[in-house]
C-alpha cells in the first residue's frame, strides 16, 4: 500500500540544481522591450549558467504556467503506480464551478483518457480537463493510503510538496489550473519556476505533450464520441527549434510563457575512437509581460550569443551567482 505519495516523488525525483540567484538585467536585443515589471531568466540547462535574468526572485502571480506543476505530479504519480496513460478519468463535478479556459467543451461525467486530458491541458490550457486529471489521481493517492478526503486538495498537496523538495521556497499552489478566484491564485517565481521546469524536461513523457503544435483528443459523452484537434497556446513551439513548454495569462499575472529550444549537438573526435558530444539547449522564462512572445524572442536570440560568446572564451568557470545551486 502507498501511504505517501511524496516517498514515491522522491525516489522518481533526479537531481535539480536550485538555488539563489544575483545576476544584473541588460538591454533586450532581438525583438521586444523589457517593461519594468516583467520577470526573466534565460538558463543554459546543461550547465545552469544564468545568461540573463532580472526582476527574478520576486513570488508573482503565475495563473496557466500552474500546469507545469499539475502534469509532473500525474506523471510520476502514473510512473510509480505503473498507470498507462490510456486509462480513463469522469470528469468530476467540481469542474463545472471552475470556469475560463474549455477549449474541448468538457463537462461533468464527461470520461476522457489521462493522455487526451494531458494533451488539452498542457496544450490548450484547458482548466477542466486539469481538475480531472487532479481528481482522478487524487482519489487514487487517498485510497491507496486508507484515508478520506477532497481528491483536488490532495492533489494540490503533491503539487506543494513537489515545489518544496525542488527549493521553490517563493511558491504556493492553491489549485491545478491557474484561476484566480477572490482570495487570488497560486504563486511563484522565475528562478522556482526554472528549477521545476528543469527537473519536468527530463522526463520524455512530459516533453512529448509540450512539444506538440496540435493532436486530435476525443472522450465520451453518454456512449457518443467528442473529438476534436488541440491547438498549442504558444505559438512559438516549432519556430527557431523551440519546442516547449507552457503559455499562461490573466489579470493578474499579465502575459507569460517559458519557452525551452535546443541547437544540433556538438560531436568531436577525440582522435582515440571516441567522440565528445556536447549538446546545447536553453531555458526562458518570462512572466507579468505584455508582449511575451516577442520578449520570450528577443532573449533567446540574446542567450545564444551569450552562451557562444562563453562557449568561444573556452566555456571558462561561472560565477557562483550566475549558477543555480544544487541543494
């Protein structure tokens, strides 16, 4: 019997470098103006060197990039309890009182495959098809452990209990989709958000669903198929190699997306039968903007010629404050 999920979270978990940042902003280039309250970080991820960041360590309103967390929490969950992902979820009652984004027209009793509730949620940013996602594996996580209780409150529970093993200390969870409601939403940072995206892109099975532009998803109403074909909120994936991660936006929060993009690897001979393969790949963040994509463009232009220009200078060693520390 599973008693705690968080047990399980922890022997899934791999290493995830965390950690206090102190590095200076500098002029955008490439597209896009920097306002004054937008937050950015732009991450080598193979070396967590910090390429640019500013206005980073600051807790913020986050609203859809919530999901980020929700589909991690599944997809270990499905890991460690040997779940496929074909198997069938009900979309449960309190996804009728959520409201904002139902893209596929989901209702209560509505019953949809985890990887087609997956899709439409990190894909579309679909709020109900995320509630039941959460409630699905929330009532799995109670009745394994022999309690009782609200499955979403469960599952919130994971979602803060994964933050806390990542050292998002600037992090709250208080549902699985984004919404704000009259005591607000959850919260995070750019440097939380950089450690729990860093640890979501190992896994295939979660870059599989934000790589995506589209996917034709289905469920079943009362015995009659619904399908239907989901777009990628951001528009970027697919554009300059970027293929990930995750739109979100609301009064609030203002316009985010993190967006990750990788170059060919460098291969060279070491001359001994042996070849050095270093591959490149770069992690952006940008939160409470009011041009996201255009921003989220001009700092991955600007982190590639950072990144080269270090890479030309002989990769030489990073300031302890421009790295993301290992706790």
């Amino acid at each position: 019997m599973i008693r705690s999920f968080v047990p399980i979270l922890i022997a899934l978990s791999m290493a995830l470098t965390t950690g206090c940042i102190s590095t200076g902003g500098f002029p955008m280039i490439g597209g896009g103006s920097a306002g004054s309250g937008v937050s950015y970080l732009v991450l080598d991820t193979h070396s967590d060197h910090i390429l640019n960041a500013t206005n980073h360590t600051g807790r913020r309103p986050i609203a859809s990039l919530t999901k980020i967390a929700t589909a991690k929490v599944v997809l270990d969950w499905a890991a460690a309890t040997n779940t496929p992902m074909s198997t069938v979820a009900t979309v449960p009652p309190s996804a009728g009182m959520i409201g904002g984004s139902n893209p596929i027209g989901l209702g209560p009793g509505d019953r949809i495959t985890l990887r087609d509730a997956m899709s439409s949620s990190m894909m579309a940013s679909d709020n109900l098809a995320a509630e039941t996602l959460a409630a699905f594996v929330g009532n799995d996580l109670l009745r394994r452990s022999g309690r009782g209780g609200d499955p979403v409150a469960e599952f919130v529970s994971q979602m803060n209990a994964l933050a806390a093993r990542k050292g998002m200390s600037n992090t709250r969870f208080v549902n699985v989709h984004g919404m704000e409601g009259p005591s607000g939403g959850g919260s995070s940072s750019a440097e939380d958000l950089a450690r729990l995206c860093l640890y979501a892109i190992e896994d295939p099975s979660f870059t599989f669903y934000t790589s995506l532009t589209s996917r034709r998803v289905s469920y079943d109403r009362q015995g009659q198929q619904q399908s239907f074909t989901v777009k990628n909120t951001n528009s970027m994936v697919g554009n300059q190699r970027i293929d990930g991660i995750k739109t979100g936006s609301s009064p609030a929060a203002g316009e985010c997306v993190i967006i990750t993009a990788d170059r060919p690897n460098t291969v060279k001979d070491l001359g001994d039968g042996r070849k050095y393969v270093k591959p490149h790949r770069l992690l952006v963040i940008v939160l409470g903007s009011g041009n996201r994509f255009g921003e989220a463009t001009g700092l991955l232009n600007q982190g590639w010629q950072a990144y080269d220009a270090w890479l030309n200078a002989g990769s030489p060693q990073v300031p302890v404050d421009k790295i993301l520390k290992t706790y």
